[in-house]
C-alpha cells in the first residue's frame, strides 16, 4: 500500500499563488508516476499533469501550461504543484494520484483550492 498526503490547499485571489505538496509513503515504487488532477463543482474529474521517476513531466490540460509547474524531491517522496496565476476557474479538489505503468490505484484525500475574483 502506498498513502498519500496533501497539504497546501486554501483560499487565493485571482493572480496569486499557491503551492500544493503531496508526500508518498509506504511501499512506494522505483519506476512510478505521480499526478495531479482536479475536480471543479459538477464537473468530472480532469488530469492536470504528472512526473515520473526519471523526472519527465507531462501537462495534460492547456489551461495550466505556463501557469503551473510540477515538480518532485525524490529523497522525500514528495510531488509539488506550483500554482501561478491562478484564475477563478483553477478553483476545484486537487488530488494527488500515485501508480505505475499508466495505471493510478493510490489517491490522495484532496485539497480544495479555491479562487476568488
């Protein structure tokens, strides 16, 4: 089993910043992926971008190219997403998801982001 845990969620103006981590634990892999998605009020649950072990980072949805930044400590087990610019429709459920070869079976237990105008 792998546990997960975020932290870094809350309340931002429109422009700001916010900066989540997600900390892996338990019986984690070499050859992993970590990844972000979200989920806004009555919409599906959307990929926003992961990083794998040999650091190869992947942005899956345009809105967030430029604005936000993956990245990982890999002696800390730990994923961050760096939060630029945030605008009011970044606001959603940020999930940290944990896995290996394409599959996520690890989830984290969210951290709401919420952005005012």
């Amino acid at each position: 089993q792998v546990q997960l845990v975020e932290s870094g969620g809350g309340l931002a103006q429109a422009g700001g910043s916010l900066r989540l981590s997600c900390a892996a634990s338990g019986r984690t892999f070499a050859n992993y992926h970590m990844g972000w998605f979200r989920q806004a009020p009555g919409k599906v649950r959307e990929f926003v971008g992961d990083i794998n072990w040999l650091g190869t980072i992947t942005y899956a949805t345009d809105s967030v190219k430029g604005r936000f930044t993956i990245s990982s400590d890999n002696v800390k087990n730990t994923m961050y997403l760096q939060m630029n610019n945030l605008k009011p429709e970044d606001t959603a459920i940020y999930y940290c998801t944990y896995g290996r070869n394409g599959g996520w079976p690890y989830w984290g237990q969210g951290t709401q982001v919420t952005v005012s105008s």
